[in-house]
C-alpha cells in the first residue's frame, strides 16, 4: 500500500512543483515609444515650414534648408512651440510662425 501512494503521489507532486517553477512576477510593462508626428505648412509669405513634433520640442526645417529646434511650451489649447530666435503658435491647421524682428506669418497645413 505505501508502495501504490508513493506511485500515485510522486507525479501529482512532481506536477504541482513544475507549476510553481514559472516566475510568478508580471512582466514589466514596456515603454511606450516616444510620439512623433511630423506636418508641413504653406504660410502666406510663399514659404513653407517642415515640422517633426518630438514630445518636448519640434524640430522645423525652413525654406532655405536650416533647421531650428523650439522647445514645446505650456498652452491652454493648441500648439505653442519657442527658441530665441523663432515661435511656432497654432491651433488645428492654423498656425503662426514668427521669427525674431519678423513680423507673424500665417500658415496652413497642407
């Protein structure tokens, strides 16, 4: 009789110990990547802004092919983006680029 439950118990404690083999910790959740969007806009001046929004700042690409990083800052609604030397303001498709000693050009995403 021990004989028959050192049989029968063996693999049911074999079984119950392979399932608390697994690590019993959830995975950690993955970092979500980092939001990047990109948008052009035709402004009223005959010029054109290419804009890649990162999540702190947008990196604009100008007619002439320089490129100007405006750190994002805090707005109410809409899009509120500066550097020293440029403002990026907006809302939906509208959008206001200024350059220092500029007057404010009206842009529209295309």
């Amino acid at each position: 009789m021990h004989a028959l439950n050192a049989l029968f118990l063996g693999p049911l404690v074999a079984l119950a110990l392979a399932g608390c083999a697994g690590d019993p910790r959830p995975a950690p959740p993955q970092a979500a990547a980092a939001t990047i969007s990109t948008a052009r806009y035709a402004c009223d001046d005959g010029g054109f802004l290419s804009i890649q929004f990162l999540p702190d700042a947008a990196a604009v690409t100008l007619v002439d092919g320089s490129t100007a990083t405006l750190a994002r800052r805090a707005t109410g609604s809409g899009l509120w983006y500066a550097s020293e030397e440029f403002e990026l303001r907006g809302s939906g498709d509208v959008a206001t680029w200024t350059a220092r000693g500029a007057r404010p050009t009206s842009c529209l995403a295309t």
